[in-house]
C-alpha cells in the first residue's frame, strides 16, 4: 500500500489522458518510494533506458500505482517535465506548485 502521505500529493496532481500508445516519458530512471515499489505486483528489473513496466503496445502495465513522478510528468509548466507530445491538464501545476510538492516527495522518501 503507498503511504497514506504519497497519497495525498498524488491528489494534487491533475490528471490528463496521454497520447494513445506513446512512451516518449517512460524512463528506467524513475525514482519510487519503497511504498509505491511495494505496491508494484509483479517486480522487474530494468535492462534499459526505457521503463521495464511499458507493454508491448506502448501502455503503462502498472498505470494503477504508478510513482509520484511519472503522475507529475506532463502535469506542470515546468519544461523538464513537459511532455515531447505536447499533452497536459486543462490547468496545469505551476512550477512553484510542483516543486513544492516534489520537495515533500523527497521529504517522504528521504525518511
């Protein structure tokens, strides 16, 4: 179960459909919390640059408890996290916003 805390930022994050089989984003550098690891059913082992839980046809295998960093990838202003396909919320998280979040991410995980 992911910390009731990671939780929480998750609900800051708007949400947004992404393009149709793309994973342009889906990198094997994602950090996760050792809570979002252990909500992961299926553990597996990066062999690539790309992320080890991308399908085949280009889906996100573990969309349901997806890490806080790829529910952020997309969802702000900032142009490191912005998405190559140009997708994004209708109102998306200021770069003030998602660094805050993000520094409390890292608080949680620090721990």
């Amino acid at each position: 179960m992911v910390h009731p805390k990671i939780k929480k930022l998750y609900a800051s994050i708007p949400s947004f459909e992404c393009q149709e089989g793309c994973a342009d984003c889906c990198s094997s550098l994602v950090p996760f919390a050792k809570s979002e690891w252990d909500a992961i059913p299926v553990k597996k082992e990066a062999n690539s640059m790309q992320c080890p839980y991308v399908s085949e046809d280009n889906k996100c295998s573990i969309h349901r408890v997806k890490p806080y960093m790829c529910r952020l990838f997309g969802a702000g202003k900032d142009p490191l996290l912005k998405c190559p396909k140009g997708c994004g919320p209708e109102k998306p998280l200021s770069w003030e916003k998602a660094k805050k979040l993000t520094n409390k991410y890292h608080a949680l995980i620090s721990k």
